[in-house]
C-alpha cells in the first residue's frame, strides 16, 4: 500500500510503501582508515584516510592509492618529530594495526597549492593483511554526471570517518554523517588553508577535526529520474535498494562562528567558537588531479611494464633476461662476432710404405 511521505530537507511529498532512508553499505564504511602522528612517543588521532583504485582496462592492471587531506599531512609535520604518517586499519582476522610511511610518500598537487589532497601510492602486497574496501574510479563523481543527473542543493550525501572521541578499543569504529549539499563549487570558499580560498562544495552537516580527510559520498539512491534520464537499483535487497555511492570529494573542514555566549559575555567577554554546521568539501575532480599527475602516471606505466613481465614464459630463462637487458639499453643484443683463423694446411705425411721398382 502505498503511503504519503514529506522529505522537508528536499522540499517534497512522494509516495513509497515504506519511508525512504540512506543506507551505508559496509565496503563504503571500511574504505577508511584512521591517520595518527606520533607525539612526544604517543599515538595521537588526526584524520581520516581513504582508498581507491584505478583500473587501466586495457591492461586489466589495477593501482591503489591512500588519500587524505594535505593539511592533516602539515599537523603531522609541524607537530610530530618522527616525520611518520600512521594509518590505523582493521585486520582481517580481528583487531588492528598500523600501517606507517614517511611524509615524504605523499604527493601533492603539481601545480595548485590551494588543493588540499595528498595521495600515497599503496603495494597490495603491504596491506593484504587488512580489511580494506577500496573505492574504484568508475564511481568517482565527474562533470558529466552532475550535468546529466542534475546533481546539485539538496541532494543528500554520506560522510565516513574518525570520531575522535570514539576510535574504537579492538577496531576501528568509523562514524557516518548524513547531510545535503547547501552549494556547489561556483566561487572560491575562504579558508585559512590558502589565501585566496579554495575550491569547494558547502555540505549541511557538521564536521570536526577527526573528519579531515574523510570521503564524501553522493548517493543515488534506489531511484533518481533527470528529465529522460534515470537510475534504478536492480533489486529490492536492502544493500542494492541503497543504490550507488559515487564518490563526491573529501573533507576539508568546516565553518566556524565565533559566538559570545551570553553569560561568558556578561562575566568575562570570552567569546568561543561554534560549529555552524556547514562541511567545505574538495571536489573529486581534485583529488582526479593529484592521482593523474605525470609522476603518478609514469609509475603506473612502470608497475604496469614490471607485473607484466612476471608473467613472462619461463622456458628460456635466457630469453627474458636478454630482453630486459635490450629494454633497458634501448637496442638489441647482437653477439660477439668472433674472429676466424684460417685452417692451417696439413702436412703431406710420407708413406711408410715400402714401394717395390720392378726391375727389368
């Protein structure tokens, strides 16, 4: 039976047989990981990192990439003498650990320092141990989609990441935000990241600390219809009704006001800061930027060239190093051309035999 239901973060009445809600599916969920600094010999929360894969089809070779904000990156720096980036994850058979690099891994925009994104290349073979859902890059939000599904104000999004008032004791224990976007990325936010601002969606949903570098999602829903175009989940199972999460950005931080509480007004004029609710989000196209970047590109290739010759025929041991020998000098092998000594005549041996002259 069909019932009336009101979204009033939407603005509108539709009818279902049951009220519609966000659910999260759990690879969303543990595509995170916590990022601690090392302060003074103790672990310390500061953010939230994220994965993600890009898969060159042509190749079928996937890479994995860590990604958080650059600015959580800079309170490690600046605060941690270990220069150590620790990312806390859950184990596949129970509990966590860390899984560490050095600041100097990370890369950053080329060319944009008003990007607050930093990337890790990431060896499967380094984190097979943990429980890691990566986010591929055929769900990372681009120009054509948010054109062709009218994405804008209002639509609902997910935030995954670090509480750092609940971490969690044996596990990480991700928290999800749920919030709307209040605008798009027309004109730079401002921001004490970067002089001239940034760019940057505004979320309606509160962030904190332990929130930078958190993944955003843009959920389609089970449903979503633009005109002649539409999406629809397959099936009515409760994971598939969710629909598809597209990757939207990551946090950056969040808008503060500075409030002068009335008793604090009246006996000592100390003012503090309150959250206003409002989430600055670096777009994905952003963080496309960092991982597209020609050093990461080349590394790719390189990855790519090296799995491939793993795969090499083994008969002839010879053969392969002989052709990475020819790659790495840029020609091909010739052999040694030998010089011939001309065979020497041999000597006539004088019979032994006896030889009988008739005699007349």
């Amino acid at each position: 039976m069909l019932k009336l239901f009101r979204d009033n973060r939407l603005h509108r009445n539709y009818l279902a047989e049951t009220e519609e809600f966000m659910y999260v599916p759990e690879e969303v969920i543990n595509s995170v990981g916590f990022i601690y600094g090392n302060k003074r010999g103790t672990k310390m929360p500061g953010g939230t990192a994220f994965f993600v894969t890009i898969l060159d089809r042509a190749a079928n070779f996937t890479s994995r990439y860590a990604v958080t904000a650059r600015h959580v990156l800079d309170g490690i720096k600046n605060n941690c003498s270990d220069r150590k980036v620790y990312i806390r994850l859950n184990r596949m058979n129970g509990g966590v650990d860390y899984f560490f690099t050095t600041l100097n891994q990370w890369l950053t925009h080329p060319t944009d320092p008003s990007v607050d994104v930093a990337v890790l290349p990431v060896e499967e073979s380094l984190i097979s141990d943990f429980n890691i859902g990566y986010i591929p890059d055929e769900f990372f939000m681009n120009d054509e989609a948010i054109k062709l599904y009218s994405i804008g104000p209002g639509d609902e999004v997910a935030i995954v990441g670090l509480y750092n008032v609940r971490t969690g004791q044996d596990r990480n224990l991700p928290i999800v935000r749920i919030g709307n976007i209040a605008a798009m990325p027309s004109e730079p936010v401002t921001s004490t990241f970067h002089r001239g601002g940034i760019t940057a969606y505004l979320i309606e949903a509160r962030s904190f600390g332990g929130l930078s570098g958190s993944p955003v999602f843009f959920s389609f829903g089970h449903e979503r219809k633009v005109g002649s175009y539409s999406f629809q989940a397959s099936t009515t199972d409760r994971q598939d009704a969710a629909g598809v999460f597209v990757l939207l950005g990551l946090i950056h931080a969040h808008h503060d006001e500075e409030v002068a509480k009335k008793i604090n007004k009246l006996l000592t004029g100390e003012k503090v800061d309150i959250n206003m609710g409002i989430a600055i989000v670096v777009p994905m196209k952003q963080i496309r930027e960092v991982l597209d970047q020609r050093v990461l590109i080349n590394q790719r290739r390189r990855d790519r060239e090296r799995e491939k010759r793993k795969h090499l025929p083994t008969l002839d041991s010879s053969l392969i190093a002989r052709s990475v020998v020819e790659s790495a000098i840029g020609e091909p092998l010739t052999p040694p051309q030998r010089k011939l000594k001309p065979k020497k005549r041999a000597k006539r041996r004088r019979s032994r035999d006896c030889h009988v002259h008739d005699v007349l």
